[in-house]
C-alpha cells in the first residue's frame, strides 16, 4: 500500500515521502492520461476477489498483488493511502488506539476512525479535539499535480477524519454504489482538464463483518460493485481516464467457536492488564500494569498458545513491522507491552460494562495470507 501510493503520487506529480515505488512500473505513464481513478474497495482482499469473481471484470484487469500493511486493518492501510506514511509515521496502528494524552492528562482508547473514545467513559473531548491530537501527518492527494476529488460515503463525507484528509479537495458525499458510479462518471465526462479521483467504497468490508466472506448477500454485492466497475470501464475509454483498483485488507471468517473473550474466559490474563485491549481482534495490544510483563506472557503463552502468538511488543518495533519512516513519538505506547496476534480463525476481544458482546461473523488485521494481500486492478483506456 504504501509503496502504491509513492508510485502513484510519483507519476502525478506529488510527494513520495522518501518512500520507495512499486517494484514493477505498472503505473509507468498514467499523467499522459487525462483522468486516473483510484477505487478502494474496503475488504477486497486478493483471496476474495479469486472467490467471489473468479472471472469477473475487476479480477480480468488485476496485474498484481500487493501486501497490505500491519495491521492489515482499514484505519492503518487507509490512513497510509491518504497521507503517503507508514502506519509506524502516522501512529494509527488499530481500530482502537491507547492514546497517552498528556495535554488533557488522560490516557484513553479511542476509535481514529469515527473519532469515539471507548475508554474511559465521560470524556469531554470532541471528535474534533481528538482529529486534531490524533492526525499528525498532512494529506498528500491535494499535493498532486492535477485537481483532486475524493468521493465518499455521505455519512462520513463530513466526518472529521475525513476533512483532516480531504485537504482542500472537492468532496461529494454519494448515497450508494450506483450514486457513487453515476456520480464518478459524471465527473469524468464533464472535466476536461487532468484530474484524480479517489473513490472509497466500504460497503464490501462492512457486509463480510457482519455475514463472513461467503454469503449470498456478499457475493450479490460483489457482483454489484464489478458491474459498476464494467460499465465505468466504458466511460473511461470515452474520457481518456485510467481506472486503478485496490483495496486496504482482505478478509477472513471468524467463527464463534474461536473466539477468546479475554475478561470473561481468562480472568487471570485480564487482570494484569491496566488498560482494556486496543488494536484489533485479530491483533490485540495489551498494556500491562508494572512488572506484570514476563509474567503475563508465561501464562498467555500456557493459555492462549493455541490461539495465539503472544510477542513482546519491543520485538515488533525492532523488526519494523508497522513500516518504514520516522516512528510517532506514541508508537511505542501504543502497541503496548505485550501483542497478542491470532492464530487460523481465532479472534480476540474483551467487553466493557457499557458495551454488548458482538461477535463478528468476518474480521482482519491479522497477519495470514487472506488478510495481508490485496489485489491491484489496473485498466488502461482504449484507443478507438
């Protein structure tokens, strides 16, 4: 992902952030075309592309496949696309992220993505004071050589993690796939002049979380989404516009059966924790209360080693997992002391007094095959 993103920013004029491009120069050539198009398809992972179209028109133009970042979970993957820095840089590294909030002398968990704090409950902060402490990289697609527009949900168009990121481009809030279509579409015909257009679509992702990777409803909406991108296919030849595809994680199915309620099922493991659980299901960071460390890996090791694979948090930071760059000053805090990560199908979570047990039926941010590669979609338009 990252390394799309520096090739594509590259190729159109904008900042690569010291990062390098893609191996393959698949992107060689775009800025001679008048528009390009980025599609991120949210959970489109390669695994599930070959699943749900095998023979579809968004798997008949993939040229390659890409790794996802760590963890391979939208508010690390879409955060790096949208800024041009690892998830090391950007610090966003999880759904729920421990924040150590010196300024307002609180330490927290918060959702980046929605701007939410789950712990602890009460906090007077805004969504809109917690933007501006959480998001410390500039967005790097205003920085492109052409005019940018980004097209979105209408329910997060406004969002603050979405203003921080849009920058000064255009933004179109859309009603649902075929709007987003239609609305694209539109656009390419009436712009004459170079343009990029980045287009997000969670629809995918927020399905499979609640229906897993294989239902009817999946692949009908997966059938959606490739007869949109078929169709657009047309009106990019008569616009001159080049149509690239991706998508920020894959995903993979998640049964009841596997999976670990911490607070409930391992009493002992939970306690030693100061914090409740961040990151993610398939990632679970855990802060420990001191001196507790070697203690709680021994025993999650015993417990849990079927499960999971329980790491040193340091051992993660030393290996550069979460990317290259120059690393938050919260990176370290924020992945803890110890990293549960999932094993086959298991997941992790704990359950707060004011949350409901949700199980989800499909989750990612691991680090298995399914949930590390995502497909890149590459068509070039036609010359009549």
């Amino acid at each position: 992902m990252l390394n799309l993103l520096a090739s594509l920013s590259s190729e159109l004029g904008g900042p690569t952030g010291g990062h390098a491009g893609l191996h393959h120069p698949w992107l060689a050539g775009i800025a001679r075309h008048r528009h390009v198009v980025l599609l991120l398809i949210d959970g489109l992972g390669s695994r599930q592309l070959d699943t749900l179209g095998p023979d579809s028109a968004l798997r008949r133009h993939q040229c390659s496949t890409l790794s996802s970042v760590f963890p391979a979970t939208t508010a690390a993957a879409i955060t790096t696309l949208l800024t041009g820095q690892s998830p090391a840089s950007h610090g966003l590294i999880g759904w729920h992220l421990y924040c150590n909030d010196k300024e307002a002398g609180q330490q927290s968990i918060v959702a980046p993505l929605p701007m939410t704090v789950r712990h602890p409950v009460g906090t007077m902060l805004t969504p809109a004071q917690l933007a501006s402490r959480l998001l410390v990289c500039p967005p790097v697609l205003p920085q492109l050589g052409r005019a940018a527009e980004i097209l979105q949900p209408h329910y997060i168009a406004d969002s603050p993690y979405s203003l921080h990121h849009a920058g000064n481009m255009q933004r179109t809030g859309y009603r649902d796939i075929e709007d987003a279509f239609d609305l694209l579409a539109e656009h390419l015909q009436q712009n004459q002049a170079p343009g990029f257009h980045y287009l997000y679509l969670p629809q995918l992702d927020s399905l499979m979380h609640r229906q897993g990777c294989h239902s009817p409803a999946v692949q009908a909406l997966f059938d959606r989404l490739d007869v949109a991108f078929a169709r657009l296919s047309e009106i990019a030849d008569q616009t001159d516009s080049v149509l690239l595809a991706s998508a920020d994680h894959g995903f993979i199915d998640t049964p009841a059966t596997r999976q670990i309620s911490l607070d409930e099922d391992f009493p002992a493991l939970y306690t030693m924790l100061a914090q409740p659980l961040s990151g993610e299901r398939r990632a679970a960071f855990c802060h420990l209360k001191p001196g507790l460390r070697d203690a709680f890996i021994s025993l999650a090791r015993q417990q849990l080693g079927h499960a999971c694979w329980v790491v040193d948090s340091q051992q993660l930071l030393q290996a550069g997992v979460f990317g290259p760059g120059e690393p938050h000053p919260q990176l370290a805090s924020r992945c803890g002391d110890v990293t549960l990560l999932a094993r086959d199908d298991w997941s992790i979570r704990d359950t707060l007094p004011q949350e409901k047990a949700l199980h989800l039926p499909g989750q990612h941010g691991g680090v298995s095959a399914a949930e590390m590669t995502v497909p890149l979609i590459l068509r070039l338009p036609r010359k009549e």
